[in-house]
C-alpha cells in the first residue's frame, strides 16, 4: 500500500484502491502519481511520485 496525505483529515494515511495514473506535467511531459482513496473519510488522495528509473 501507499502513503499519501489526506487533505480533509489532515494527516498521512495508507491509501486504500491505490493505483498508479499518469498527470500532465510542464513542458507536455508526464508525471507519475498514486491516486487512492483514504480509508476514514474516502476523499481522493494523490502523491506524486518520481520518474521511472
């Protein structure tokens, strides 16, 4: 599982039905990013994530 910030709770927490999506970036690149759901309140979580290595 991933960790992301969870914007209405405030806090860090385990994103549940986690999945990796790609987001537009500067410049027309891609961004890797997790996109969840937070386990206590179900408000969309995201964190982005670094390149492919």
């Amino acid at each position: 599982m991933t960790e992301g910030y969870c914007v209405k709770c405030k806090s860090k927490r385990e994103m549940s039905e986690a999945k990796e999506v790609t987001m537009k970036g500067k410049g027309g690149t891609e961004r890797r990013a997790m996109k969840g759901k937070c386990p206590m309140c179900s408000t969309t979580m995201f964190r982005i994530m670094g390149a492919k290595k």
